[in-house]
C-alpha cells in the first residue's frame, strides 16, 4: 500500500528527529534545570492557543484542497492554499506582536523572556505550518521529511550551543532558528501559490470546513495539557519543571503520532473518500494503525518504564523527582497513537460536531479530576495517574464513535474495542506484576532482568495477534 510506504518515509525521519530531540532535551534539562525548564514549559502554553487563532483555516486548506484534488480540480486546490498563505502571513505578524505585548504583564522574568522568543516562534510557525501542510496535501511526502530532519538538526546544535553560553535565550533562538531554516528550505523546494490579499469568500468557506475540525485538535491539545496548566496554577513552575520528563514524552509521542502517522494517514484518507464518498470505504485508514499499534506498542511501553528510572537517575538526577509520574505518563503513548489513527475519518463521517461536544464534557471532567487530585496532595504522580485514565478513556471513546458511524453495532463495537485494549492490560499488569516480585534492587541489571520476562510472558499473546490479524507481516510486505 502506497501509505504504508509513505508512513515509512515520514516516520523514519519523525522518530529519527525524536531521537536527536531526546539527546538535545536531555542536554538542555541538564544545563538549565528544573526551574528554568518550568519556566520554558509555562511559556510553551501559548502555543496551544496557536490552533484556535489559525480559526481552521490550515486545516480547511488542508481538507479542501486534498478532496478537490482527489476529484481532479487542482486549479481550485491552488486557489485555496493561495488564500490560506496570505490569511497565515499576516496571522503571524499579529500573533507575535499580541504575545509581546502580554509578556511585559508577566512578573516572572524567566516565564517573560520565554514568552518574548515563543512570540517570534509562534509568529514564525503560522506560514512555516502553511508550507508544510501544503507539501502534505501534494502528498510530498520525501520533503516532509527531509523538512522534519532538517529542523531538528539546526534546533539541536543550536540549542545545545546556545544555552550552554546564554542560558533559556539559546534554548529560544535554537527554536526561532530552526523555524526559519525549515521554511526556507521548503520555500525554494516547492511551487507555492500565494497571495497577500486574503479573499473574504474563499476564506470563509475554508474555515466553515476547518474551524470544527481545528477545534478538535485544540481541544485534544488541551485535554492532554491540562495536567500542565493546573500544576503551573497550583504548585508552581518549578513542580511543572519537575513534571518535565513526563512533557517530554507525552511532546514525543504527539510528535511521532501526528507527524509520522496522521499526518501520512489523513491525506490518503480524505483524498480516498474525495474520490469514493463512501465512509466505509476509508475505515481501514484508522482500523489497521490501530490494529498494530495494539499488540505492538504495550511490550515496547513496558521495557520503557523499567528503563526510565535509572536513565534519569543517571542523566538528570536534578529529575529524579519526576521519576514516578514519568512511568506513569509512559503508558500514554498508546492513546495518543490511537487518537491520531482515528482522528481524520471524523472530518470523512462528517462527526466533527459530536466529536467537540464529547471532547467539551471530557476536558471538564479532566481538569475536575485534576484540580480535586493536586487539591488533595497527590502531586505531579497523581496528576501522571489522571493523565493516563483521561487518555484511554478519550481513546476507547473515538474508537466506539468511529465504528458505529460504519454501521457496526455496539456489541461489535465493544467486541472490538476489548481486542484492542486486551494487550495494553496484559502488559500493564505484568509490568507492576513483576515489578512486585522481590529481587537484588541493587543489581546493575535488574531493569534488564524484569523487562527481558516481561516479554517473555507476554510473547503468546503477541503470537496469538500476529496469528489472528498479520499486521506485522503486512506491514513488512508493504514497505
């Protein structure tokens, strides 16, 4: 399948990218330490606003110009994408000068000079986005990630330079720097239909498609940062420092889902549906991820937690009180690859409306939970433990809404769900099973020694799977 191919492509520069992220993050952890990081990680909130204010124009481009190519009108596809970049262009002039502006209302002067460089990075972002959306709705997708490793490489060096000499200001230049030598490498590899005027009409209808849609991806951004937010209200930024490993991995599982998977996935499937209008017909986009995310991804989640506390302990022992709730947060990666599986056949099925109302209910839901959790003293652990409840519950309710929407019914629906978290219970139970288990807890290779039976244990049920769905081999026959 082409889009297995494609998704090999832009997840092997993703996850390579991730990786240079990880060596720059734990760099940077290192030289700036939890209160600095706190402050950093604070500032990085404006950007979730970033989704509301483009007001779905991006991802109304994105939808539009994929579907009308997909029935052959790609004079109207250069039309839209026209106006979304100029409506960007200028959303960026404004967005940066907005944050400016707020940040000399901040008193904290770490948490302000982070928000002046998140002002000119997000400001940057709005037409850096537009380029790279528009190479993905071309299906470009050898740019994408050519794109992807370039800027990670440039936010590394000049990252890890940087802030060794200037402290959080290199770690902001490190981050307007790479924005810029990202979208200038995609400007001059890419025909790219612009305008400065923005006409009313065509941006209207863009954002009447897009706004639903962006409203769901800003509100899933909230959903899995409101853990953040109320810790940085309640205990503080130097808690949200601490908090930091836990950020880390839930910003590199979004990294990897959206870009390596979704962003590949929802293309092919709404060009699809552009060409065949039928939602059952694109079903398999998001049932085959999720299928070998399944039975794939809890082994390899499960090794992680038993590695995480002695690499931070060795690494970044300034963290070490973060240890617990990053073992916790860990498990996470499953959901938020679940969602992004998922998430583009709502726009095809034509539930982007129900979808916002559910998420409305679960996000107020979420931040009860975590406020009543801090409140009560259970700390950044307890708020890792709510994180992961919210995220598999949210997971398992895209799931259902999907599949009934293809006509399946609930007890099918269920039946399917169960098969689908089946291995992520497995492996969560044997991981706290063994963990229970008393051994040497000063032998060098004891994480070694408990991961190397978790997966022993677990491989019947890996077989059985493989046996049953041959996702495995049919990835591999693909790419």
């Amino acid at each position: 399948m082409t889009v297995l191919r494609d998704a090999k492509w832009v997840s092997s520069s993703v996850f390579f990218s991730a990786l240079l992220s990880s060596v720059r993050s734990i760099v940077v952890l290192r030289l700036l330490g939890p209160v600095l990081i706190g402050a950093w990680k604070t500032a990085l909130l404006v950007d979730t606003l970033g989704e509301i204010s483009r007001a779905g124009v991006l991802r109304g481009m994105a939808i539009r110009v994929v579907v009308l190519s997909g029935q052959g009108n790609d004079a109207e596809g250069d039309k839209n994408a026209a106006t979304a970049g100029g409506f960007l262009f200028w959303l960026g002039v404004f967005s940066c000068c907005a944050i400016l502006g707020s940040s000399c209302f901040v008193v904290d002067p770490n948490v302000r000079l982070a928000l002046r460089y998140m002002a000119v990075a997000v400001g940057l972002c709005q037409p850096y986005y537009f380029l790279r959306e528009l190479a993905g709705t071309r299906h470009r997708f050898g740019l994408r990630a050519t794109e992807t490793v370039l800027r990670t490489v440039i936010d590394v060096v000049v990252s890890i330079l940087l802030c060794r000499i200037i402290g959080l200001a290199g770690l902001g230049l490190g981050t307007v720097l790479s924005v810029v030598g990202a979208g200038i490498y995609l400007v001059l590899r890419q025909n790219i239909p612009f305008q400065f005027a923005v006409p009313r009409a065509l941006l209207m209808n863009m954002m009447r498609i897009g706004v639903p849609f962006s409203l769901t991806e800003a509100g899933y951004e909230l959903l899995r940062r409101v853990d953040v937010f109320l810790i940085a209200i309640l205990l503080g930024p130097k808690q949200v420092g601490f908090y930091g490993i836990s950020i880390i991995i839930m910003d590199f599982a979004v990294l990897l889902a959206e870009k390596g998977v979704s962003q590949v996935l929802s293309p092919h499937l709404l060009k699809e549906f552009g060409r065949t209008g039928s939602h059952s017909e694109v079903a398999n986009y998001y049932e085959m991820p999720a299928r070998l995310f399944c039975y794939v991804l809890p082994p390899v989640l499960a090794v992680g937690t038993f590695a995480i506390g002695p690499f931070v302990r060795v690494l970044l022992p300034q963290y070490s009180r973060g240890v617990a709730s990053a073992e916790v947060t860990l498990w996470c990666v499953m959901f938020v690859a679940l969602h992004f599986s998922v998430h583009a056949f709502f726009v095809a099925s034509n539930m982007v409306v129900k979808i916002i109302k559910l998420q409305a209910v679960t996000l107020c839901v979420a931040a009860a939970l975590q406020a009543t959790c801090l409140m009560l003293g259970f700390g950044i652990l307890g708020a890792a433990w709510c994180t992961l409840a919210v995220a598999a519950a949210w997971a398992a309710l895209e799931l259902f809404v999907a599949r009934t929407a293809c006509g399946y019914s609930v007890a099918e629906t269920m039946v399917f769900i169960l098969t689908i978290y089946i291995p992520f219970v497995a492996c969560f139970s044997l991981r706290h099973v063994i963990d229970a288990i008393p051994l040497d807890a000063a032998h060098p290779f004891l994480p070694m020694v408990r991961a190397s039976f978790l997966l022993l244990c677990y491989l019947p049920l890996f077989f059985v799977y493989e046996n049953k769905f041959s996702m495995v081999r049919t990835v591999r026959q693909a790419i």
